[in-house]
C-alpha cells in the first residue's frame, strides 16, 4: 500500500511538473512572472474619404483645372442640375450615403483628381490607389460611369465650390 502511494505521489508530482503553464519562470519564488506582451501598433489611419491630398490629380482626361476667384453662377446652376439628376441615387450632399458626400471635396482633393473621377470612373479605380480606398471604404460600390461631358462635369465642380 506504501509503495502504491509513493508511485501516485511521484505520479502526481510529475504531472504537476510536466504540464507547467508555460510562463517564464522569475528568480523571485514570490513573483509571478507574466508572459511579455508584443507591443501592439496602432494605426491612426484616416479614412480615404476624410482624408486631404491636395497633389494627386487622378488618371485620366483632365490634367490642368483653373478655378476663378468668382463662381460662375450660371455654371453653379447647370453642375446643381446635372448633380441632382445622376448623382443623388449614390451621393447626398449633406451626409455619406452609397457614395461620400460632395460637400467640402475641394478641400481634400484637387480639381483634376474630382473631374477625373467624374469622367472616368472605372480607370481612377484600377489605377489611382486613393479611388480604390474609396471603393473598400464605401462596402465596394463603385462610382457608375455617368458618361457626362467635361462641360458637365466642370459644371458640377463649380457647383461642388459652393457647397
């Protein structure tokens, strides 16, 4: 019975030993030693539509945009038209719907990158890395191609000037 119970000590002891719960051990038999956490990174990444990049232009017909001092009114009048015709089933102009929301995108972007992006939808997305962020970000929704006018799409960046 004695040598039973000694067998099932070192049994045990053995058991204890053996299936240790991995930790490092310290040289303090007071302190428990905790594993070493990786330090984790955090990204402070903005989201693409909030984001300003006033240096890209974007891929595609439009290369130079020059803006005057005064809005044209009369253009303002005709972009509201052309926006409020084909662009409101995906942009509101006063919150994010399927696609971002107009209001301020000439502060985040230039010019040329938002009549590129008007004009020619399906190349900005396979080519400009900021369009394809825009698409992720918006559940992948791509902005259809309205195939308007460069007349048309001035006009809407004039419009998109006063909002």
């Amino acid at each position: 019975m004695k040598k039973t119970l000694k067998i099932l000590m070192i049994l045990a002891v053995s058991l204890v030993v053996g299936c240790g719960d991995g930790e490092k051990k310290t040289t303090d038999p007071y302190q428990k030693s905790t594993p070493e956490k990786q330090p984790t990174k955090v990204e402070n990444k903005v989201a693409a539509s909030e984001r300003v990049d006033l240096t890209n232009k974007g891929v595609g017909p439009i290369t130079s945009v020059t803006l005057a001092p005064e809005i044209d009114q009369k253009m303002v009048a005709h972009g509201k038209d052309v926006y409020e015709k084909m662009c409101t089933a995906c942009h509101k102009v006063d919150k994010k719907y399927i696609g971002p929301s107009p209001t301020g995108i000439l502060n985040r972007r230039t010019p040329e990158w938002v009549m590129n992006m008007i004009l020619n939808p399906e190349v900005m997305i396979q080519e400009d890395p900021l369009a394809r962020e825009l698409l992720m970000e918006f559940n992948g929704a791509p902005m259809a191609n309205q195939n308007l006018t460069e007349e048309e799409a001035r006009a809407i960046l004039e419009y998109f000037r006063t909002l």
